[in-house]
C-alpha cells in the first residue's frame, strides 16, 4: 500500500502549520529536506482596481505603510472628475474651469447623500436582507429631512446609515482611515492605461517625482501601455535596493518624464517547501507550506516548484492550513498554476455589471501531477479560490477540516470630502456553482488518505460544465 507519510496508518493530520513554525516533516522514513526561499524582490500588494478582479498590485518602492487596515482586497473608487477627462482635456483647460467656478462646495447633507448613492448603486446583501431598493429609499427621506449642521454629524449619520446593513464589512472611513488605505493603492487601469493611483506622500516612487494619477508608459523601456496592473507590477519587481526606470505621463495631457526609483524590500516571502519520501522510497512528493498570499506568493512558489520538480517530485502537497488570506488576485495567480487554460479559476456576483465576472486560466499548467491541498477552519479567502479552483477542475483532493466561508468583495468608495465607505459589492462563486461566503469548503477527506486513493479519486472526479 502506497504510504505517503500521510497513509492510512497515520490516524490524523500533522500538525497545523501554527503550532510550530518550521512544520514536521510529513514522514517518518526520512528527516526531510527544508529549504526557505529568500528573495530580494520588492513588494508589491494589491489594493485599487476599477473591475473586481482585474487586478491592481501596488510594489514595495512605493511605500511602507504608516498604518493598517483590515482590508480585504477591496477595489477603490474615486468620485467623479469634473469635467470628465479626454484626449482633449488638459490641465490648462482645468485652471480656467476652476478660475470661472470658484471651489466646490460639498455640504453635509451632500456627503449623506453622496453614501447613501453608493450603497444604493453597488452594495450587495448577502443574507441579512436588511436592505431593499424601498426601505433604502425610505431611510434616504428620513435622513435628508433631517438637520444636518456639521461633518462630525453628517460622518456620524453615515456610520448609522451603514451599520443598519448589518454588514460587517460595510463601514465609514474618516478622511485619515481613507487616506491610510490610499497609501495600499498603486495602480487603477483605465482605458488599458495603466495610472498610478495612490502614493505614499515623501516615498521613494513620490520623492522621485511620480504624481498621483500618473499614466504609467514604460518600465525599463518596456512599453506597458494595454497591459494589465498586474503585468506592470511584475516588471517592477527586482532586487531589493536596486533602480527601476519608470516612464510616466504627469496629468491627462503633461509632460511625459523618465523617472528612476529606488525598489524598497517589504514583503518575506510566504513559501517554505521540502521533498518527502513515499512509497519506501521510490516516490517522492513535494510538500509547499503557503502562509499568506503576499506580494511574493506566487513567484516564490513557482520556485518552489519548479526546485521540487527538479529534485524529482511527482506529486505535490500544499499546505493551506491557518492560512487567513490576503491578496485575492495573488491567489487567482496561484490557481492558474495549476489549471488548463480556459478552465474556470472562480466566478464574481454582484448588482453592478463590473463585479460579475467569471475568472479563466490563460495558460498551460506549470504542474500537472496530482496535488493534495490541505485545510482547516483558518484557511480563509484567497486561500478558499485556490482550494475550490483546484479541487472543482479535478486538479486536487481536499484534506482537513471545513473551511472558513469568507467569500466577499469589498470596495472602497471616496466620498467628496476626503472621507470613504468600504461597501460589500460582491461575493466568490466556486467553478462547482457554489457559494463561499458563510459555507466554507468541505474537504473531501478528514484524515491523509494512501496516495492511491488520491490518483483514484482524482481519475473519478467531474469537472464543472461552465
């Protein structure tokens, strides 16, 4: 009988990944082979898109953020400019509007409003039905009835307003909060031009002379214009303290200036793999630990893999466990590892058009033989996509506990005064059709089975019909 080190005769999973550090070694035939990557490419983390998953991930030359928050993966949407800008808009055209305008005014029951029409445009109930176009529109009359004679009671007004969503994710940001979560954006793409979309104010990228809403041309003298926000963030990457030159276009129609930024390290790489030994010795499996999916994710497990693979792998064991999440387009990266090209990575639902999307594999797997993903009840998230993707293409076999069930999209809108709402907007649909959010993924076995019940199962499985 095929062993594994993970068979049949081991009656429970090792242990999870929290309760030590360096995980044990899967099995007893051998001490295991350990190796950490450590990578000096820099950070970046993804924060601001214009459609859910398209992808927009900010790099470690940017910033080092001054504060936190529990964000997760939110997209962020800035009010409107006016005049909306054009080919022919220019910032001359600007000044002159604002010369015969004079400064916008936003009064307090104008910022109300203003969040009131953010939730009744995108913000998606996910099982508490406290919200109906109705009683939206009823609690709109209510509070535009009402006095509103400061900002600290317009703001107040607003986190009332939200809180009786009973959505926990659903909350007000004071202009600082929005400000903090700025300092996480890097780039929005819009029109197939990549644009940078928040700076850290006196950071490397600002210092250098790269300005907020900057239309990214070049890196190294690679033209990224058409591609997307996380194509440009891979050619960003490099050696910690190394230089990039940057080529961007200052405004809607300024001077356009190359700009060489110092790459600044942040993020540690998430990934610890080993081999292990199964079958006695004749096989060998290669185990990946992924703590978090951080800016490093998914370039250093593809080291990872292609070393196992080198070392004679034939088979695969990620480890999920205690892993809470973090970037969700990082994970999709992840996925697509894995699968066929076209196969489905994981599906988008929301009331607006721009968060119902279906996300699909691009390229050849870089593996394909059979995975074992394990799980537990802390694996959340972006780790929940990479579990449901692989499991429902028939390219792994679940091993654990129920996971987590933490399948929503939040946005971060902001509102005209410098202030923001982070809304739910969306929620994860499993290739299978099946909802994340609130049910977790079951897995399909408790304990490790033999490593011929995984190739068996694996052969018997059915994959999605779209």
């Amino acid at each position: 009988m095929s062993v594994l080190a993970l068979s049949n005769s081991l009656p429970t999973l090792p242990p999870s990944p929290s309760q030590s550090e360096t995980p044990k070694p899967l099995s007893p035939i051998l001490s295991s082979f350990t190796t950490t990557i450590h990578s000096n490419s820099i950070s970046w983390t993804k924060k601001t898109i214009i459609t859910a998953l398209s992808g927009a991930l900010s790099f470690g030359l940017v910033f080092s953020p001054p504060c936190s928050l529990a964000l997760e993966s939110p997209t962020i949407q800035s009010p409107p400019p006016s005049p909306p800008p054009s080919s022919e808009y220019c910032r001359e055209d600007e000044q002159v509007l604002k010369a015969e305008s004079g400064p916008e005014l936003v009064t307090n029951a104008g910022i109300v409003e203003e969040a009131w029409e953010i939730v009744n445009d995108s913000f998606l109930d996910t099982g508490r039905h406290r919200w109906s176009p109705q009683t939206w529109q009823e609690k709109k009359e209510d509070i535009l009835n009402t006095s509103i004679p400061t900002r600290a009671k317009a703001h107040a007004i607003i986190r009332r307003m939200l809180a009786s969503l009973g959505d926990p994710y659903t909350r007000f940001l004071e202009p600082e909060e929005f400000s903090c979560s700025m300092a996480y954006a890097a780039f929005v793409v819009v029109e197939s031009s990549p644009r940078w979309q928040g700076l850290l104010l006196d950071g490397p990228a600002h210092s250098a002379g790269v300005r907020q809403g900057d239309e990214v041309l070049a890196v190294n003298g690679v033209d990224v214009r058409g591609k997307s926000a996380f194509e440009v963030s891979s050619l960003l990457q490099g050696p910690n303290e190394t230089f990039v030159t940057v080529k961007v276009k200052h405004g809607n129609c300024g001077p356009i200036q190359s700009i060489e930024v110092q790459r600044q390290l942040v993020a540690r790489t998430p990934v610890v793999y080993r081999l292990e030994q199964i079958d006695n010795g004749s096989a060998s499996v290669g185990y990946m630990r992924l703590k978090e999916f951080n800016a490093l994710a998914r370039k250093d497990l593809v080291i990872a893999m292609k070393r196992l693979q080198d070392m004679g792998a034939s088979s695969f064991i990620l480890d999920l466990r205690d892993n809470l999440g973090g970037l969700v387009q990082a994970g999709i990266e992840i996925a697509k590892l894995f699968l066929n090209e076209g196969e489905t990575v994981i599906y988008t639902v929301g009331r607006d058009v721009q968060y119902q999307n279906t996300v699909v594999a691009d390229t050849a797997p870089l593996v394909t033989a059979p995975v074992v993903v394990l799980v537990n009840n802390k694996t959340a998230s972006a780790s929940e996509i990479v579990a449901s993707s692989l499991h429902d293409n028939c390219r792994a076999v679940l091993v654990g506990e129920r996971t987590f069930g933490k399948g929503l999209i939040q946005s971060v809108f902001e509102l005209h005064d410098g202030s923001g709402v982070v809304v739910t907007v969306g929620k994860y649909v499993t290739p299978n059709h099946r909802d994340i959010n609130g049910n977790g993924i079951e897995p399909d076995y408790r304990n490790l089975p033999a490593w011929s019940d995984v190739t068996q199962h694996l052969s018997q499985c059915s994959k999605p019909q779209g």
